[in-house]
C-alpha cells in the first residue's frame, strides 16, 4: 500500500500528439500503451487518477500559419475532435477525472486547466467560471487528500515539464516516471530533465511503481 497518498496523473496522451497527429511526437503511440499497461497492473494503488488534454477553441496566438515550434503552434488539439480526445490505449482505461486546458488561451501545464468530464464544447465564461470555483486539477487534488503526484505523458519536454513544475510550486512531492513519457527530442528533453531535478522533481528512470 502507499504511504502518501498519490495521484497519478496522464498529460496530453492524445492522437494530435502520437504518430500521424498534427504535432506527433515519436514515440507517443508506444508510451500509451505502455501507459495502459502501468496502471493495469498499479493503479489500484493510487488514491486518484487523472488525464489531462489540450482541448483548444479559440487559443490566440498559441496557433500559427507560420509557428515558430516555441511560443506559436500549428492547429492541434482541437476541442471537439477526434483528435484532441484521449489516445484509445489511454480511453480505455474509464478514468474519471479529465482536466482540459487552452480552450482560450496558450496553457502547457496541466494546473492551468479546468475538469471537464463532458462532450460539449464550453464557452469562454464556462471556462472562466469553472476556474474561479477551482475546479481545477490543484482543487481536484487537494479535495482527495493527495499529497503526491506522479507524472506520465506526451511531452516529457513540454507539458509534462510545466505541469510537474506547476506540481512541485503548489508544494506536492512530486516523481516523473521517464519511461512513460516521451521528449520532442533528447536535446530538450535533457534540458526538461535538468530543470525539473532543479526544482526538486524526482525522475524516475523505468516503469516499475515506486511507492
């Protein structure tokens, strides 16, 4: 059994992220399913899971005709569509809880998100609401008692470096398991690596649980 009580929490594991999406990552259709089997054999030692999605509307200038691949993207993750919903290895596992951010605006990290565990597409004052009432992932963990967070996912470079920062800022001991995600490129995923350990992230190398 765990000591702490932890969440697992799954970033953008979504076909606009995995071969043949808008910005595939290599890698990311064998990172979910390697995921899928992770928590078929431990989730039931955490006290909560959690996905997360970009689940863009109308994003500003996070979406570029001309995107410089650093502030400014191709069109991705579009809410609604078939690509911007969980990877198949990742929907079926039935998770419960599904946090979805950039519906307005450029969001990396997984706290800037709002839970949505529905189909609509949600205003921009629905989004405004949601986050002014904290439904957000940090109420979601601090309303379970978690007090420790691990993080899977697409991209070790990207999301999940912001949302394992976001993480360890808000005070939870926080673990990115490195074989269960997957960098842009091994350059930036060094550097992910390097500032997450900075900031107190314990990076754990394989995919067998820690407790």
């Amino acid at each position: 059994m765990c000591t702490k009580r932890t969440a697992l929490i799954i970033v953008d594991v979504q076909p606009t992220f995995t071969e043949g999406g808008e910005l595939a990552v290599e890698g990311g259709d064998a990172v979910a399913r390697t995921i899928h089997d992770f928590v078929g054999r431990y989730g039931d030692r955490y006290a909560l899971i959690a996905t997360t999605q970009d689940w863009h509307i109308d994003p500003g200038d996070h979406w570029s005709d001309e995107p410089d691949y650093v502030d400014t993207w191709p069109r991705h993750g579009v809410a609604g569509s078939a690509n911007a919903r969980l990877h198949p290895a990742i929907g079926s596992l039935d998770v419960p809880h599904h946090i979805r951010k950039g519906q307005y605006a450029a969001a990396y990290s997984g706290f800037d998100g709002i839970e949505d565990n529905g189909e609509r597409v949600p205003t921009r004052e629905e989004v405004e609401a949601a986050l002014a009432e904290g439904r957000t992932l940090d109420g979601l963990l601090r309303a379970h008692g978690v007090e420790r967070v691990d993080i899977v996912g697409i991209a070790l470079s990207h999301c999940v470096r912001d949302t394992a920062l976001d993480a360890a800022l808000r005070g939870y001991e926080t673990r990115v398991y490195e074989d269960l995600t997957v960098p842009v490129s091994a350059e930036l995923g060094a550097r992910a690596v390097e500032a997450m350990r900075a900031a107190g992230v314990t990076i754990i190398e394989g995919e067998r649980y820690v407790d």
